[in-house]
C-alpha cells in the first residue's frame, strides 16, 4: 500500500515527509494503523550519528493503533485489537526471553538494521529503494507493518493517543526506578534528566513509596513538572543537589540515582555516584554517542563505598510483562499517562515537534494521525 512517512536521509539533515510503499504482512506480522507516535529523543539521536542505523531510515519507535492485516502464522493478535508497539521485540523463545530477560532478547540486535525479523528484508521502500524502520517499527508513519514480536496487545478502554507513550517512555523511565533501581519504601531517589524518559522515573519512584524523589534538570519547565508529578524537591544540577540530598538524608545520600538525560556523557556518572549512599545503585539509562568510551569514575569509590553502577534497556523488564503492569497503574491513578502529553502534531510538524523538544518545552510531543493521513 501506498502511505507517507518520515525519512532521515543524511546525519544533521532534518525530517522529511515521502511518499513510501508498505508491503503486507509476511508469516509472522502484523500491519497496524497507528493513532499516535510519541517523539522521542532517541531518535533525534539517528540525525545527530549517535546511534549508528544505516540510513534512509523511517523513524519512530512509540506507537499505538488498530491492527487491520495478520499474516500467516500470527498467534495472539487479530483485526480490531489494539496494540503498543514495543521497540525491544520480545520473542519468547531466546535465551534471555526464557530466562525472564525479555528486553535483552536476542531480536533486539537487529534494532538499528532495519531489517525485519521474518526474513531480513524492508517492509518499506520509496521509488525502489530500502527504507529501514527505526527500533523494527518506524512509528513516523500512519501504517507500519511489524513483526509480532513487536506488539503488545491491550484493552481497548486504554486511549491510544496516551497508549503511544507506553513502548518506550513510560516503560523506560518507570522501571529505571522500581526495576533496575530497586526503589523500596522509604528510599531517597535522584533522577537526573527529567524528560518523557525521567518524568516516569519521578513517577515510578513515588509509586514505589520513596520518601524523597529530588528532580534534577536545568530546565525550570521540566522541575516544576517533576514536582506535579511526584518529586519532592527539585534541583537545577547534581551540584546545587548534592548538600540538600546529604542534608534531607542525614548524610546517607542516596539509595538510587537514576540518570535518564537526553544526552548522556561520561563526566556525569562521578557527580552521581557521590549524590549516591554506601551501596547504594546507579541507573544509566540515558543514552550517549555510540563511540564515547570515556568515563569520569572514582574507581577508589566504587570500591570501597561498595556502590553499583548498573545499565538499563526498557526499565531492566520485558515490554510484556511492564505494559500490561502499567496499565493497572493507569486505571488505579498511581500513573499520569494523559498528562505526559505536552503537544500534538501532525506528521508535517515533526521538526518543530523536535526544536520544541530540544528547546525544552515538552514532557513529550506526540504526533496524532487523523483520518486526512490514512
């Protein structure tokens, strides 16, 4: 079928909106109309080269929508369910899968290839040419045709547009702290970066019955929304936080740092590690240049401080186990899902979609289709 999308085409080069060709579903796929797309800013790392997808890509990897075809061989999923698409598929059958590792599935190394799971080849093509699908799903256009590995199915009383936020952000950021941090009743948490990933870090940590959630980030947009939605204080820079976080502790500091920063650099894990207690644990779950190896740690420490300093994909849980979790969150009020969208766009906006991102003004923009773009 004939459909627009999204394409990056060169490094720096911005968004452009094609006209592109979607093949139907192969054994084992689904085709999904999407509702939304969240924005997130891993994507913007495909234009600056920080992750390395071999280029023209479509982009995205949030999405929500209906699915109207299923290939041969599809369990589980059927024309009308509703689905979130997960950009770390989950196989089931791997050996991380089997072991509980969903988001370390052997699936995801293909997550920068653009090529599908099904057979190695592109689902997505414009005048002939090969378009990759960003994270397997390429959620900057209105229909995608995706492995069911992929997808999660949810109720249908779930409003897609918020939905959208649930394969990445929400995951993420919510199991940086209740997952891979450990956050248990009573802990003092920092999270350091307070975006569409970090915000749901604040969010996760407050659930998980912390007594102090400090927000950090240099955008007084960002810390008063880190406020709303569950911190406790906010901080312009792990610096200005440090005494207040000794203080609020009575020198503890504390158990869980979480770093969720749109772009992370090695000179922050040595300011988080010292706002962090004697074993207590870091969670890097901001991402950095793909070529960055360098990293300013006290390895004396470490050492004797007995701190963690540990990374995460998807929170450190699998897409199947996490979304359906927070869908209850949603339903009991413990998650804020509709008030994580700051803005909507059309597909044409994307650009300023993203200046508006980097600018600092959104928890999360969210590209909504309407019936003018099926």
């Amino acid at each position: 079928m004939e459909t627009k999308a999204a394409v990056l085409r060169g490094i720096d080069e911005e968004w452009q909106i094609e006209t592109v060709e979607l093949a139907d579903p192969v054994p084992g796929e689904v085709q999904v109309r999407l509702v939304a797309s969240g924005m997130c800013h891993s994507d913007h790392h495909l234009r600056t080269g920080a992750s390395p997808a071999p280029l023209p890509i479509v982009g995205g990897h949030e999405g929500a929508g209906v699915v109207t075809k299923v290939g041969a061989g599809v369990t589980g999923f059927a024309e009308g369910d509703h689905v979130v698409t997960a950009f770390i598929p989950a196989c089931g059958t791997c050996r991380p899968c089997s072991s509980g590792l969903q988001n370390l599935c052997d699936e995801g190394a293909r997550l920068l290839t653009g090529q599908a799971i099904a057979d190695d080849g592109f689902r997505v093509t414009a005048n002939g040419q090969p378009l990759g699908q960003m994270c397997l799903l390429g959620t900057f256009s209105p229909y995608i045709t995706v492995h069911q590995a992929s997808v999660v199915k949810i109720e249908k009383d779930i409003p897609l547009e918020s939905a959208a936020l649930l394969g990445c952000g929400v995951a993420t950021g919510w199991g940086s702290a209740t997952v891979a941090g450990g956050t248990t009743v009573g802990d003092s948490v920092v999270v350091v970066g307070c975006g569409g990933v970090g915000i749901n870090a604040v969010q996760g940590a407050a659930a998980a019955g912390a007594r102090h959630v400090i927000a950090v980030d240099p955008v007084a947009f960002k810390r008063d929304k880190a406020i709303e939605f569950g911190a406790t204080h906010a901080f312009e820079s792990m610096e200005e936080a440090l005494e207040p976080v000794r203080e609020l502790t009575w020198g503890t500091l504390a158990d869980v740092t979480v770093i969720t920063v749109g772009e992370l650099e090695g000179d922050m894990i040595a300011p988080a590690m010292a706002l962090t207690a004697k074993g207590g644990n870091v969670v890097v779950t901001g991402m950095g240049h793909f070529e960055d190896v360098a990293v300013t740690l006290s390895l004396f420490e470490l050492t004797l401080l007995q701190k963690r300093l540990q990374g995460a994909i998807f929170g450190g849980t699998g897409p199947r186990t996490q979304i359906p979790a927070l869908l209850n969150e949603y339903r009991s009020g413990a998650l804020k899902l509709d008030e994580l969208v700051t803005t909507t766009y059309k597909l044409e906006e994307i650009n300023q979609g993203y200046a508006d991102m980097l600018a600092g003004k959104n928890l999360r923009g969210v590209i909504r289709y309407t019936d003018a773009d099926y």
